[in-house]
C-alpha cells in the first residue's frame, strides 16, 4: 500500500494545506497501517515549466522514448508518472491561487498529463490511461468560494476534476478550509469542522 502525498503550498509544513492533507494521511495511516507514504513536496522539489525537448516530444505522434535516455523535464516526467502510478491513493493538498491550483502544481500536471504516456486520443476525444484510485484532494482558500456565502469562482476544483478524468483518475474526494483569511478564530473553527467531517468519512471508508 502506497499513499502519494503532493504538497502545493508556498509555506510547506507551516501551512494550513499541510495541517489539513496531513489530517486525511494520517486517518489513511490509521485504516493502513503498513501504507508507505511518498510526501512530494512540489515547492521543495523545485518541479519548473516543461522544456522545448518535451513540447517536441509530446507534439511528435511518431515520438519513441529511447528507454532510460530521457533527459530535462522529459525524464522528470517519467519519474513523476512513476510515482504516481505506483501509489493506490493520492492526496493532494493544495491553496487556491488566484482561483485555481498554484503554478507550481500546474507544473506538476503538465508533467503527468502526457499523451500517449498517460492519456490516449480517440476519435471520441481523450482517454485516460491509468487505472482509476481515490484521490483525496485537500483545497485551502482565504476567501471562500464554496455555497451561497462564495464571493469569488472557483477554477481550482472543477479544473483539477476534468485534468485528472483525463489520465482516468476520476475516484475524487474533497474536503475545502475556506475563508481563513479572516482570522485565528476562522482557522479554528475551520480546523475543528473539518476534522469532525473528516472523521465522519473515514469511519464509513
Ligand atoms: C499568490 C496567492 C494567490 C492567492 N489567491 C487566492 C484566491 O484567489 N482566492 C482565495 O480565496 N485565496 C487566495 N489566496 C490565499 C490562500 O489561498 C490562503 O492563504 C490559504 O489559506 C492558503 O494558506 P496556507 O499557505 O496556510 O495553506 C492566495 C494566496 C497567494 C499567496
């Protein structure tokens, strides 16, 4: 058993991003307790924009990978799809951006949403090519974008649903902090909240 944990947060282990995807590993850890967790810091790893050699490869349909001679982001890539095709659960833990995913798990995405690695093109549109797992997916706002109280869009959730349904990922569970731009008190409460709605899932997983 193998969880993937990817952290997309500028403040790393002090972020509320953190203390909230730590909360979903840690009841993971509790129903596994054999699970090996791979933690992929995405600001630690310094993951950069895709490179010209990999545009060119992805834009080539007779494209063939020499085995093992992959080089710049391509072989960053095989290494990230790596890792997240050997996992059985991913959680992503992520802050909302100026209303979507951060640019360093853009990147990411731009490295494990691959055709004809990851997803295939038919004549009915994209397929996805790796088996389906949960994916918990852990999003962190200061202002909120979830209900009626919303006062901004929301770019973030329904981008990450459709770019992951690409790859066959579609098995996703999410859990929102929002608004802790208001405060301790918010955080708080917010921390309280999900912990109890975290709790309620996991005792029917
Ligand atoms: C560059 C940047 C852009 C942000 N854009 C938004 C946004 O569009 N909407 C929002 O609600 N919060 C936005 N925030 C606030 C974060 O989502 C917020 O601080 C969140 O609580 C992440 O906290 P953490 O770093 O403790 O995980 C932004 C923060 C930064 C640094």
């Amino acid at each position: 058993m193998k969880i993937l944990h990817l952290l997309a947060s500028p403040r790393q282990e002090a972020s509320n991003t953190w203390w909230l995807s730590q909360q979903i590993v840690s009841r993971l850890r509790s129903l596994h307790p054999q699970a090996q967790i791979v933690l992929r810091d995405l600001h630690a790893s310094a993951i950069g924009h895709v490179d010209a050699a990999y545009a060119d490869a992805l834009g080539s349909p007779g494209f063939v990978e020499d085995a093992g001679a992959a080089q710049g982001t391509l072989a960053l890539s095989d290494l990230l799809i790596a890792e997240l095709e050997a996992a059985d659960q991913v959680v992503i833990g992520t802050p909302m951006h100026n209303y979507t995913v951060p640019s360093v798990l853009k990147a990411w995405i731009d490295h494990v949403v691959r055709v004809r690695r990851t997803f295939g093109i038919t004549p009915d549109g994209k397929v996805g090519l790796l088996h389906d797992r949960p994916v918990h997916l852990a999003v962190v706002s200061g202002g909120r974008f979830t209900g009626a109280s919303a006062r901004q869009p929301d770019f973030l959730t329904p981008y990450l649903k459709v770019a992951l349904a690409t790859i066959g990922l579609h098995d996703l569970r999410l859990t929102v902090m929002e608004g802790l731009a208001a405060g301790a008190q918010v955080v708080r409460s917010e921390r309280e909240r999900v912990a109890m709605e975290l709790d309620r899932q996991f005792s029917r997983a």
